[in-house]
C-alpha cells in the first residue's frame, strides 16, 4: 500500500488568486507601457487563460485580434512584453498587493512539520513563482520545497502532464503516493494524466469547469475559524463533518480514499 509521502502544488489559483488582480492587471501596465491599445478586462481574460502561459497566452490574443496596426518580429514584441510585464507583477507583489489563499501557508508549514516532502508543479516563469513565495510565504520559503518545476524546466504546459512526470521523475515518487493541488481543468488534466490523485480549490475564473474526476473540489482549503465548503469530487460523500480545513490527518484519509 502506498503511504502518503508528498504533496505537489501548483502556483496560480492555487497558493494565490494571482490571475484576475495581478497578472492580468501587470499585462494590461505592459501594452499601455509599449503604447498598445491592448486592454484585458475581467471577463476576457477569463476566456484567455484557457491558453496556459503568458507568451502563449499574447500569441493566441493576437492571432485572433483584428488589428491594423502591422507588427513586425512579433517575437520580439512578446518576449519583451512578456518580461516586462512580469517585472510590474513582481512590483505588485513586493507592494503586497497580492496573498495566499486560506489555508495555504498553514498547511505548507505543517506538511513540513510533519515530513510531507513538498514540490510544486507550475506553468508559470520561475522568477514569478520566486517573488510570490518569498513575498507572501517566507523570505526563505524557496528552501521549503524540494523540486520547483516552472516554465523554464518544462516548457510543454499544462494540460500536458509534463510538468508532472518532471516532478515525480526528480523526486523519484510514484504517482499513488502523492497529491497535487490545482485550480483549473487545465491542471487537473495535467495531474491526472500523471497519475496523481487532485484536488481543487476553486476561484471566481475556474468555477464552473468539469471537475468530476478530482479527489476532491473544496472552496478553499479552509482554517480553523474558516471552515472548507465541499463542493465536489470522487470522495465528497465519504468525507465525515469531523473535517473543517486541511490538516494532514485529513490529507492522509483523503490519500487512503482515493487509493480505494
Ligand atoms: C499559470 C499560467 C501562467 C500565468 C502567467 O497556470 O497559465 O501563464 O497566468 O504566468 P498554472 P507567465 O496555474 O497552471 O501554473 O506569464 O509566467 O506564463
Ligand atoms: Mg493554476
């Protein structure tokens, strides 16, 4: 049987609501910035995140855009875009313009109390996920995960289970002995073509996807004084009320339901 031995989390949604507040409104900062009359609101960028990965996430926007404006080395465009629009995100964060999510910094802290090892799997840039951890979890909190596999380790993203398999791959762990925490389809595909048992904490852009496959689908991942709302997932009905918020006790019952 096998034991519960890592967790696997993914970035964007998951450990931060990133997307609507921070990098939609640090891409609308670059256009303006380049002098483009790209603007991003709310509901748009909503549909744009199906594409993962801001590079592709700008060359889909602008296949589809009816511009007149000729772009020449649309390449270079992106790339310059791209880095700068992650500067203006990382200033958001070091203004603290941006948090973790309930549950999120507890629980990391007691799965490593407790010998989870832990890891994250994410489609976003590296330099993304360094500002975010150390501005929101621990200026040493890059030290508290074993494995950070980003955009730059594997550029093949989510659906894909690339980034996945990389992490099980460094971390030399079977699929069965670890969750993952994601937010969106996207990610819940990637997990579970790698064989990872999810689970999902919706936000306000991924609510409404097809989650039925997930272990579980919660609201957040709760405190004490801030219970979980259920609202989903393979093993919702086998969850006993005794359980508010993420703990790793519950984790491990969770782990041992979905290996049922
Ligand atoms: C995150 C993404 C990223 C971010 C922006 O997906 O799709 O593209 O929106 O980051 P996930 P970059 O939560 O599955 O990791 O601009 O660095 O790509
Ligand atoms: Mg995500």
């Amino acid at each position: 049987m096998n034991k519960l031995k890592a967790l696997i989390f993914d970035v964007d949604g998951t450990l931060a609501d990133t997307e609507r507040d921070g990098h939609r409104v640090a891409f609308n900062q670059a256009f303006a910035d380049a002098g483009l009359d790209w603007s991003w609101d709310v509901g748009l960028y909503g549909e744009l995140l199906k594409i993962s990965g801001g590079k592709e996430r700008m060359y889909h926007y602008l296949a589809d855009l009816d511009h007149d404006q000729k772009l020449n080395d649309t390449d270079a465009l992106i790339a310059g875009l791209h880095a700068a629009k992650n500067r203006l995100y990382s200033q958001m964060l070091q203004q603290g313009k941006i948090s973790l999510r309930p549950g999120v910094k507890r629980l990391l802290s007691e799965a490593r109390d407790s010998g989870l090892r832990i890891a994250i799997a994410t489609t976003t840039s590296r330099i993304n996920v360094i500002a975010l951890l150390e501005q929101t979890l621990d200026p040493m909190a890059l030290s508290w995960f074993e494995i950070i596999a980003t955009a730059e380790e594997v550029p093949d993203k989510k659906p894909s289970p690339a980034v996945y398999e990389y992490v099980l791959e460094a971390m030399q762990l079977d699929a069965k002995s670890c969750l993952a925490f994601e937010d969106s389809e996207n990610g819940l595909m990637a997990a579970q073509q790698a064989g990872i048992n999810t689970i999902i904490t919706l936000n306000d852009y991924t609510r409404n996807g097809d989650y039925s496959q997930a272990l579980l689908v919660v609201s957040d991942l709760g405190e004490p004084d801030q219970p979980f709302e259920i609202m989903g997932g393979q093993a919702a009905q086998l969850i006993t009320d005794q359980y508010k918020y993420f703990s790793v006790d519950f984790l491990r019952e969770l782990h041992r339901i979905g290996l049922s």
